[in-house]
C-alpha cells in the first residue's frame, strides 16, 4: 500500500511573493509524492492592487481557499486588523485542509497570520528568505519572527544560513538555497525588447527608468521619505515606467501621489501591476531603477542593472557592486542618477554576479520539502548555552 503524498500547503498574500514562490510551486506541483494547496489572500484578492489571483487561476494551481481579510484601510491600525482578520479566515481553512507542513516566504506583516495559525494547529512552517535584513521596515521584526517559529529554511545566500543558525536554529535545518524568484531567469522564457515594448505599449527610449517605491514601515509617518524621491522624479528628464506600492499604511496616498505625477510629468508610465515575466524582461530592457525595492537588490544584480536604493528601508541588505545608495535627499538623488546612467558605471559592472544565487533554488526548496522527515519536527534542540 503506497503512503498517501504528503500534503504540501503554500501561503501566497501578494504579486511580490506569488513570483518567487511561482517555479517552487512548478516543482511541487510536478511531484507525484505531494498533493499541493494555496491559501490566498490579502492583496491578491483587492480590486485596487490588481486582482492578482487571476494570475495564479490562469497558471492552474490548486487553490483550496480565498481568505478575504484585506482592509481598505492606509494606517497602521487597518494593517493590524488584517492580520486578526486572516487568522479567523486561515483557521478554519487549515482545519478544512490541513497540510502536513505549510511554505511561508519572506517578510511581509500578513504572514505573522499563517504562521501563528499553524503553531497553534502544530503544522510544521517551511519559511523562504529567513537570514536578511532590512532595518527601515516592519519587515526585519517578521522575518524575524517567522524564522524562530519555522522548522524549515531556505536562505537565500551563505551569510543568511548562518544568521539564522546563529539566532538558535539547529544547522540540519537550515538551507543555502539562493532566492527563487531568480528561477525565473533561468527557466522562463523572457522577452526580447520589441516584444515588451508591444506588450507595455510603449518605446523604451533611452534612458528608460524603472521605479518602485514602497511606505517605509518602521516610521511613524510612512511616507517621510517619499517628498525628497518623487521632488527628483518630477526633476529628471527621461522616461519613466513606475509599478504600484505594495499593500501597507501609506500605500493609497503613494498611489495617489504616483498617478499626480503621472498626469504633470512627461513620460511617466504608471502599472498597477506587472507579471513576473514582464517585470523581468524590463529588468534586462531598462537603463537603471531607483526606489527602495527589495527587488533592486535581490533581482536587479542578475542583469547587471544599475539601482539607485533610496533612503533606510533596505538598510542592512545584502547588495553587489550595481546597487547605489543615497539618503532620502532630492539632490542626492539626482547626483546617484546620473552616475547609475553614467556608460562608465554600466561597464564596470560587466561580469558581476548576483549574491542571491544563480537560479536553481525551487528545485532544492521542493525536494526538501518533500523528502524531509516530519517526524518529531515539532520539537526544536535548544542552543547550547556558552560555558
């Protein structure tokens, strides 16, 4: 008698976590050993952020529940409520389809909902991205978090691992596994620049500027940064393609904010949202990015893109020699820009490698997942105390 295929569930929340966890769930799902379940929500479920879980109906996995729990809300006390909101809707879908050990990814705040929900049903947590810093949002503080009540994780480079070994993590758990959001490079099929500029519906005339600009979450008014960011947009000549913020306090006003530029400033292309294939087509198309994106440091150093990393909600990431930090100073910025455009910067950055891996970590994350004992999982080894 075969053993029944262990019972896999994945957490996607947003359009940012659902292209890492995209070759992952091929992997998975390709597995005749696993039976794999998505549990939805947030973001992905609003009209306003793009109704994202088309995205995922139209790839064809099995998503076993639609948690509504996004508030439409731009405080803080609308992103603590979301949280409350997706335990109540997440117990009961873990109770209606329990995994028997549940893949959680990166940082963001609705993710201390599955987790917490999980402990409390004693479903092992796999977590992807545990390791990294970023000191300017709420974010550092989850993946924190996420880390101490995971039994599984994947890090996205070397320094990561043993940043998590060192905050107790018992080694046999922890995984050198390279970001699989780049997976994407390497498996799928991106494209060519007349092909994406028929898809965006516009030239990509140099220089063409990506952007992508987020709340900066660990302050009390998110957006304190974002005068001196969008006063040296409006300053800069040159196209300018701007994707939507992600779902945190602060995101409609930078929406709104985003659109007014839109409509005074030349040249400015605004996206509710990008699929993984094109964003990263316009990843290898576009002559810089700026912003304070995780993206312009995990994603863009594989095309050897010059960013711009703009003010502290990065701080402390790892980064290669094409990203450029400023502080959140309008003129700063300015003076970055031109150097990130500057054919000199772009030369030296020929040959570089990305930190975060070379595209190969979906296929290590789903054999693990798929292959580790469970058995006594639960139960973690207490560090050692020093003599």
């Amino acid at each position: 008698m075969n053993p029944r295929p262990r019972r896999i569930g994945v957490v996607t929340t947003s359009r940012a976590d659902y292209s890492h966890l995209y070759w992952p769930l091929r992997e998975l799902a390709a597995r005749p050993d696993v039976e794999l379940g998505l549990f939805t929500l947030g973001a992905h479920l609003s009209p306003a952020f793009g109704n994202t879980i088309r995205e995922i109906e139209r790839d064809g996995f099995p998503i076993q529940s639609r948690i509504e729990c996004l508030l439409s809300s731009d405080t803080d006390t609308g992103m603590a409520k979301t949280i409350g909101l997706a335990i109540l809707g997440l117990a009961d879908a873990f109770t209606a389809w329990r995994p028997d050990i549940l893949l959680l990814i990166a940082d963001r705040y609705e993710m201390l909902a599955p987790a917490s929900t999980a402990l409390a049903l004693r479903i092992p947590i796999a977590h992807i991205e545990g390791g990294e810093i970023s000191q300017g949002a709420i974010d550092d503080a989850v993946r924190n978090a996420l880390t101490k009540l995971s039994h599984i994780h994947f890090t996205s480079t070397e320094t990561a691992r043993r940043r998590v070994i060192a905050m107790g993590e018992e080694p046999w758990r922890v995984h050198h596994a390279g970001a699989p959001s780049l997976d994407h490079l390497r498996r799928s099929k991106l494209l060519d620049r007349s092909a994406l500029e028929a898809k965006l519906g516009i030239s990509l005339t140099p220089p063409t500027i990506l952007a992508a600009w987020h709340p900066v979450t660990i302050l009390a008014d998110t957006n304190t940064e974002a005068d001196a960011f969008f006063a040296a947009l409006a300053a800069h000549q040159g196209q300018l393609i701007f994707v939507y913020p992600n779902s945190d306090a602060g995101s409609l006003a930078l929406m709104e904010r985003t659109r007014a530029l839109a409509q005074t400033r030349p040249g400015t292309h605004l996206f509710v949202n990008l699929d993984p294939i094109t964003y990263w087509s316009l990843l290898g198309q576009v002559d810089a990015m700026i912003g304070n994106s995780s993206s312009g440091i995990m994603e863009a150093a594989s095309f050897a893109l010059p960013v711009v990393n703009v003010g502290m909600r990065q701080q402390g990431r790892e980064r290669a020699r094409n990203t450029i930090d400023t502080p959140a100073d309008a003129a700063l910025i300015l003076d970055a820009l031109r150097r990130a455009l500057s054919p000199d910067f772009r030369a030296a950055l020929r040959g570089m490698e990305n930190p975060y891996g070379n595209g190969t970590a979906s296929q290590t994350i789903a054999r693990i997942l798929a292959e580790t004992s469970l058995e006594g999982i639960l139960i973690k080894q207490p560090t050692p105390l020093p003599y």
